[in-house]
C-alpha cells in the first residue's frame, strides 16, 4: 500500500533522492524541502502503483531521462509559473531597442536578415511565443528568416509547448493590438492560440541545460527563471553550454535571480540583466 499522508521520506532517502535529482539535472533540492518531495512523490505513488519511497526512487534510478514517468516527476518537483511578456522591461528593449537595430543594420548591409534565437527552459512556450510575437511585430517576416529555437529538460512542457493554448492569465499581459493580430481565440473559451505568423518561427526540442546544444551559434538567448534551481558547479557547467551557444557579438537576457554575473565578467553589460558576448571569442 502507498504510504499514510503523514509519511515522509527518510534522512537518507532525501539525501538519495537530492543526489539522483542534481547527478541527472543539476537542480539542487535541499534537506528543508523534505515534506514538499514527501508530498509530491506521494502524487506519483498513487499515479505508478508503486508501494513505497524507496521503491519509486530505486525505479527512477532505473529509467532513462527521456522515460515520462521522470518527466512526470521533475514536473512536480520544480515549480513553474511562466506566462507571455513576462518582465516588461526585457520586452520593451527587445521590441523597442533589439528589432529596430537588427532591421537598420540589415538596412546598411552589416548584416544578414537572418535571426537566430534561443529560449533555454521554456517550459510550456510562453517565452518563445512572445519573442515570436515581437518579431512578427517588429520586422517584416517575408525579407527575414526567423528560427527561434525553445529547449526545456521536461517532455510534457514541450509537448503543450507544441500543441499551444494560452488561458487568460497566461495572455495578461499580451498587448491588446498584438493579442488580436497574432493570436486567435478559442470558440466559447477564454483561451487563445498563436497563429501561423507565430509557430512558423518556433521549434522545440528536449534538452538538459548540462548538455551541450547541437544547434550553434545564436544571436541572442533567453536564460530566465532556471539557473535559480542551480547550485555553484552545476550553474557553471550550463553557462559553459550557454556561452559556446551565443556568437560573437551576440547577447544574453538573463532573469534577475539567476545569479550569473560572475560567470560573464568578460561580456560586456549595456543593461543590468543583459550580457554581449565579445566579438573576438
């Protein structure tokens, strides 16, 4: 039988379960989080059948990273509130400083109508749709050729990610004008789809932020609300990816919390939260 409600992981199985969690992720879940990977481990014994914590860790250490149940597991563990125009300022440049840049270097010839951007940890597509909605609204996507690539370690986000329906709260903060241009509402819900001007742009793939990305170089990358979930090496290791992904001269957007400015010393800083990488390296 599962266990009682009142049931909790062991000392030493918090500590199997942290060290299975940061080897396969990076993520680092501490001793005081014992009764939240209590509770939500809980969720999935009830879900697998199976009769124990022990039992489920020994299963997770036996299944690939790809299998869903892992999937389904990292999905309870971490926390997730993502949603479109999610901090107002890096919007504002990207639309008002970013786009407007690109189309008068493009203009005088120093540079290609070419755009490539990645959103690390995009979860369910909120981040990526909107670089898409931006672009669409800021460049003409007929002279343009746009790849926006989002990469999250979780199977399911990617799949509704895929598949994307954005609920009211989601679409908040969407700008009325572009709201109606670009996304289409659901008959008879409060719920909206991107149209094709949006999904042409955007592919999505699984990756793990430890791994190094296939895809190279990017002009620009999105590294928000992740890096928090990472402690000193492991952070390291993911920036080590992020940098060799980002051409020379090409930019970082990183959340306020990430706690990277140490690892991008050499990157020059024109905003707080925004990193250029130099153009010799």
């Amino acid at each position: 039988m599962p266990p009682t409600v009142a049931d909790q992981v062991s000392d030493l199985e918090m500590a199997q379960y942290a060290k299975l969690i940061y080897e396969r992720t990076g993520i680092r879940i501490s001793p005081q989080k014992k009764t939240l990977l209590s509770n939500r481990v809980r969720r999935r014994l009830k879900e697998t059948g199976l009769n124990g914590f022990q039992s489920y860790l020994n299963e997770l250490r036996r299944l690939p990273d790809a299998d869903p149940e892992w999937d389904a597991f990292l999905q309870e563990i971490t926390t997730h509130e993502t949603y479109l125009f999610r901090d107002e300022s890096h919007w504002t440049w990207f639309r008002g400083t970013y786009l407007p840049e690109l189309e008068a270097a493009a203009r005088d010839g120093s540079r290609t109508r070419q755009l490539r951007i990645w959103s690390a940890a995009c979860s369910t597509g909120d981040e990526p749709y909107t670089i898409a909605t931006c672009v669409a609204a800021g460049l003409n996507l007929g002279a343009w050729q746009v790849k926006i690539l989002g990469t999250d370690i979780g199977v399911g986000a990617l799949e509704a990610a895929r598949n994307p329906t954005f609920n009211e709260r989601a679409m908040r903060l969407v700008p009325e004008d572009l709201r109606q241009r670009f996304f289409k509402q659901l008959d008879g819900v409060r719920c909206w789809q991107p149209k094709p001007a949006l999904t042409a742009q955007v592919q999505f793939r699984q990756h793990n932020l430890l791994a190094a990305l296939r895809e190279k170089p990017f002009d620009l990358v999105f590294v928000k609300n992740v890096l928090i979930y990472f402690d000193g090496p492991s952070k390291r290791t993911a920036m080590d990816h992020v940098r060799a992904a980002v051409a020379p001269g090409g930019l970082i957007v990183c959340g306020a919390a990430e706690g990277v400015t140490d690892l991008l010393k050499d990157y020059d800083r024109p905003l707080p939260w925004l990193f250029r990488k130099p153009k010799g390296n």
